[in-house]
C-alpha cells in the first residue's frame, strides 16, 4: 500500500492553508488558517499533506494556495 510510506517521501510541494469553512466536514481541527503544510501526494481533486495531528490527511484543493 503506497500510502503507507508518503510520511517518507520527498515534498512535493508546500501550500498555505487559506481558509477552513467546509460545507459537510469540519476541517478546523487538523488545519489552521496561514499555515504551511508539506505536500506528499496530489490528484485532481484532492491534496494530501501532513496535517496538526502528524498524520497523512486528504483534503479539498480548495482549502490551499
């Protein structure tokens, strides 16, 4: 399972957290607003970063910059 080893690899990128106001989710508990999250992985429609808990989490594009 590939996602068992992203905390390991390379960042891709780094992106800011712009805002945290999901419709369905509540985000605001692993995401703070200006901060910097290191990028593991990326699709379409989702990015995944290390979020405040330390994890791995995938969220919405629209939460970044």
């Amino acid at each position: 399972m590939l996602h068992n080893v992203w905390k390991e690899t390379p960042t891709l990128k780094t992106v800011t957290c712009v805002h945290t106001n999901a419709a369905k989710f509540s985000v605001s508990n692993v995401l703070t607003v200006g901060k910097t999250y290191e990028v593991k992985n990326e699709t379409e429609e989702f990015i995944f970063v290390v979020d405040n808990t330390g994890h791995i989490g995938g969220f919405y594009k629209e939460y970044f910059e």
